[in-house]
C-alpha cells in the first residue's frame, strides 16, 4: 500500500517511519482557516482532516495521513513564534504553568477517512528570565508550535508530563497505528477494496 504524510515536519516524518519503513511526503498547502466556533482543542483535528483531504485528491488508493499539532495555554493556541519577542511572550505564558498539546490526526483511504485528537498535559517549571532569553537566541522555537521542542533543548523547562509523549513531538504513534489498523480492518473498508 502507498502511504503518504501530508505534513512537511521532519520530526512526523520520523515519527512516521516506526510505523511504516516506506513513504511518501507530501505537504499540502491549504490555508490554515477553523472556522470561528470551532472549539480550540477540535481545530488540530480540523486541519488534519482539510490537508489530508486536499492531498488524497486523485490518490485514491494511496492511504494519507494528515497531522496537526497545537500548543494551548489558558484557551490560547500558541502557534510558531513569528520572531524573537513572539517567542518571549510564550515562554512567559508557558513558565510554571500547564498548557494542552493537541495534535490531530486524520487518515483518509478510498474516499473513507476517520479522525482522532490526542491531549497531552505539560506542565514547565518556573523560567527565569535569562533561561527564556537564552533559548528564544537559538532556532529552536521558530518552527515549533508554542515556540519549543520537548525532544530538544525545551527539555530543560518541562517539570512533567501527563499522557503521550510522542503526541507532544508532533504524532501520537500508538494510537495512530491503533486507528490505522482499526481502520482498514473495517467492513466499510474491506468492502471497497473487493
């Protein structure tokens, strides 16, 4: 089977590859737009499904799976930082508080498709000053959601973890292979492939 990622993260594609050793990448280049009423914690899985949706037009028979991850602190999503002080201002927020990584996954196989969120709790230690001033000079936080990577230097911030780490790089790989596996096992499946 032809498997496709619909996300350009070198972490998914990684991620990915304990799951299947043989892929493709495939970013999609939607807009990311929810719409307005959508609930914060839902807008990861949105996107998911809108890019896996968008990549799997004319690959039918090409499984694609679309990914998005979101870091969220009291009700904001914190998206990449845009530049040094956006970047600042997240540290600040996420310092000795608990914030909600959201990623969504969405697996899209002959027309079919189902979807799923994973949460993760994070909780970071109280951040001095210089800590989030010597971290926002690095590259680190400028292509991260939240403006940090926990497999990375932002290790040094987390106090703990509550649910999926993995989830936190950016692909919950247990329950995606779950859902993978669960999903093409279905009779809605099984039937089309006749």
């Amino acid at each position: 089977m032809d498997v496709i990622l619909a996300s350009a993260s070198p972490r998914r594609k990684k991620l990915l590859s304990m799951i299947y050793e043989e892929f493709r990448v495939q970013p999609s280049d939607i807009r990311e737009l929810v719409p307005r009423d959508l609930d914060v914690e839902k807008c990861p899985e949105y996107l998911a499904c809108a890019k896996a949706e968008m990549v799997s037009h004319g690959r039918e028979k090409c499984l694609v799976i679309g990914c998005d991850t979101s870091v969220i602190c009291d009700g904001q999503i914190l998206n990449k930082p845009r530049d040094t002080n956006d970047a600042r201002i997240m540290m600040n927020m996420l310092s000795g508080n608990v914030h909600k990584v959201v990623t969504g996954c969405c697996i899209y196989y002959m027309g079919k498709s189902v979807s799923f969120s994973v949460v993760t709790e994070v909780e970071f230690y109280d951040l001095s000053e210089k800590e989030i001033e010597e971290y926002i000079t690095t590259s680190e936080p400028y292509d991260k959601a939240g403006g940090y990577g926990i497999q990375t230097k932002g290790a040094m911030f987390v106090k703990g973890i509550k649910g999926d780490y993995y989830n936190v790089v950016g692909l919950p790989v247990a329950k995606l292979k779950r859902e993978i596996d669960e999903f093409l096992m279905s009779d809605e499946i099984k039937a089309l492939e006749k």
